[in-house]
C-alpha cells in the first residue's frame, strides 16, 4: 500500500501557516498513482476545505490534528444539499462527490472550529452568503468508510453522507456544545445501505438523523437499509431521529443496544403538515 505523507508535500505541522495546498497535493499525488493512503503525522496542522478523491484513505495517527479555517473564503461554493434541498453551498470542511472507495480513518481529530460560524448563524445570518460547511459530506459516493476519529466544533451538520451507497460509520467520538446551532451529530440522508456502529455523540442538536429530502427536492430518493448499534447518545435534541426531512421514504431501519442519556428525545419521528413521504418497517430494540 501506497503512503503519502502530507509533510513530504510541504504541510506545516504546529505552524499558523496553512497546509489545504500541501494535502491536496498529496491527495492528488496519491490519486495519480490510483489510490493509497494520505498519512497526517502527529501535529497540529491549519486547513481549508478538504477535497477527497476516488481510492484515497485520509489517515490521521494518535496526536494528528486538522484544525479548519473560519474563513468562509477557504470553502468554494459547491452544488450539494442543504437541510434536503439541492443548491449552493460552501463545501465541508472534508468533501468529496461521485466517488468510490473514499475513507477517513485514524485516531487523530478533527476541529471545524465552529464558533464563528455559528455567531454568524446567531447574530448576523445575512452575512451568511451561502450555507456553513458541515464537517464531513460525501455527495453521490460509494464504499464510504468514516472510523476512529474524534469530530469536535462542527459548523453545523457533523457527519453528512448524501445519496452514499455502503456507508460505513464506525468508532466515532463527537463532541459539539450544547448550544451550538444544527450541529447534528451524524445524518445520513437519502442513502442505501448504512451501518452505524460504536460512537459516542455529544452534539448540540439531533445526535444521528435519518433524512431523505423535503417537499422541494425534485429526485425523491429513500433512506433506507440503515442499522445503528451500540452507540452512545449524549444530551442532544434526539437520540435517533427520523425525519424531519423525509419526503423521500424512510425505510428498513434497525436500532439496537443504544444508550440515551440527558437527550431530549429517545428515539422521535418527526415531519411537517405537506412535506409527505412514509416512514415504514423500523424496528427498536435494548435502548
């Protein structure tokens, strides 16, 4: 297996100046040879968005850390969803769309560093050109693998995969403020075939939402085959939430060995008089 380390391509570990240019060089050094692995030693390092590539695993080591930029600047605008609707948006903070066998593993964390966003949300949205990046999405991807991470300080949504086929989430630990808006701890959305599995969210909003769209997405797709096991879900307005964007059909759901502490809700359906959609065989279990 081949292995990039992003400090062979000029990152700057423990250093204010950023390294966004150094690991998509190596992103793409990586990509050119047909995939391998982008290796983030220990250290502290300064980054913009994120943008992955087919057969590329992001690997962080024990004491690696990727602190994203507050600069809306450091985040193209993109065509993805937000809150279930296709549109502009600013880019997540890792990102990645129509891609196969794309991973992001390690022990090491990831900071989006989101106060000032979420001041922005709260204080002055119209200076918001454009929707906040969520931490990780993946738009349209198959063989997606998320594991080992600690996600802390989202912008807002934390893990968000897209129309993803086979989507692993394993071993996860995230952490946002109580009071930091929309910052959901994991939302798969309109994907096929989801395992979920080992995490521990402590989030300021919905810790995992199952979604498929509203009433103004034009491609109704289902969320569906989704299984969500041995998590646990602390504080946060829900535990396991589905809906409320769910136009598209929420189906073939299962949920067990699941502990729900201090969270508003356990586990909450939820839509809205004219969004539609169905939400059909789910099954819970040892919550």
């Amino acid at each position: 297996m081949s292995i990039y380390n992003i400090n062979d391509y000029g990152a700057h570990p423990n250093s204010p100046e950023p390294s966004t240019e150094a690991i998509a060089r190596a992103i793409h050094a990586a990509s050119e040879a047909g995939g391998g692995t982008v290796y983030v030693p220990s250290g502290h390092y300064q980054t913009g968005a994120i943008f992955m590539k087919s057969n590329i695993e992001l690997k962080l080591s024990p004491g690696a850390e990727l602190s994203f930029s507050s600069n809306p600047n450091d985040y193209p605008v993109v065509d993805s969803r937000w809150e279930g609707v296709k549109q502009n948006v600013h880019a997540s903070c890792i990102f990645g769309i129509n891609l196969e066998n794309v991973s992001v593993t390690g022990a090491g964390k990831l900071d989006g560093r989101g106060a000032p966003w979420w001041d922005k949300h709260r204080n002055s949205p119209d200076s918001l050109l454009y929707p906040r990046p969520k931490l990780i999405s993946f738009d349209n991807c198959r063989r997606v693998t998320l594991r080992d991470l600690t996600l802390v300080n989202s912008p807002s949504w934390t893990v968000n995969p897209i129309c993803c086929h086979d989507v692993t989430i394993d071993n996860l630990s995230i952490y946002n403020p109580a009071d930091s808006p929309n910052t959901d701890g994991i939302d798969p959305e309109s994907c096929v075939n989801v395992r979920i599995s080992n995490c521990n969210i402590d989030v300021g909003d919905d810790c995992i939402a199952i979604k498929a769209g509203t009433e103004d997405t034009k491609e109704r797709v289902a969320c569906e085959n989704i299984t969500i096991t041995n998590c646990t879900m602390i504080h946060g307005h829900g535990g396991v939430v589905l809906g409320s964007e769910m136009s598209g059909d929420i189906r073939n759901i299962v949920i067990s060995n699941c502990v729900f502490k201090q969270t508003d809700r356990g586990i909450r359906l939820k839509s809205r008089r004219g969004r539609g959609g169905v939400v059909e065989d789910s099954r819970v279990s040892t919550i």
